[in-house]
C-alpha cells in the first residue's frame, strides 16, 4: 500500500470486523482475515519494539492497536502495559 491510500476493507490493518450470531441468539463481533489479502498487523502497544499478541484491528495515525490500546490513548491513560493487563 503506497501513500495514505489504505484498504476500504481493512483500512490497513488486514482485519476486517464482522458479527456472528451465538447460540443463545446473541451477536458477537469477530475478525477475520482481509479478503484483499493484506498482511494483518499486530498491536503496537505503547511503541516497544515486541510484538503485541493481539491483533492491531484499529488505526490511528501512522500506528495500528489493539481495541483496548486505542481506548486507553483516547483516556489519556499510560500505555506501557502489555495488552492482556489492559
């Protein structure tokens, strides 16, 4: 991907959201691969150069995190945590 052209599927982060209907009738929200067949990306975290082992579904700015790290910038809160302590 060239520029700041991104996916209209994944919007660069090479997952792409959908529901699925549980048992009990209930919707629950999942990920799935990009159909386009972007690589996917994986959290960044607070900008440690480990890899976070959950996938980066949000983008903000040049950054790709996880639902919980972009919740936590948006609080202002510290993010140096791992993403499971989140």
């Amino acid at each position: 991907m060239d520029g700041d052209h991104f996916c209209r599927e994944c919007d660069g982060t090479g997952w792409v959201l959908y529901r699925s209907e549980t048992k009990d009738g209930g919707f629950e929200e999942a990920y799935r691969l990009c159909p386009e067949g972007h690589a996917p990306r994986y959290c960044m975290g607070s900008g440690s150069s480990h890899l976070r082992p959950r996938p980066a579904t949000r983008r903000l700015g040049p950054g790709y995190y996880c639902k919980e790290h972009i919740e936590g910038i948006h609080e202002g809160r510290d993010l140096d945590e791992p993403c499971e302590a989140i």
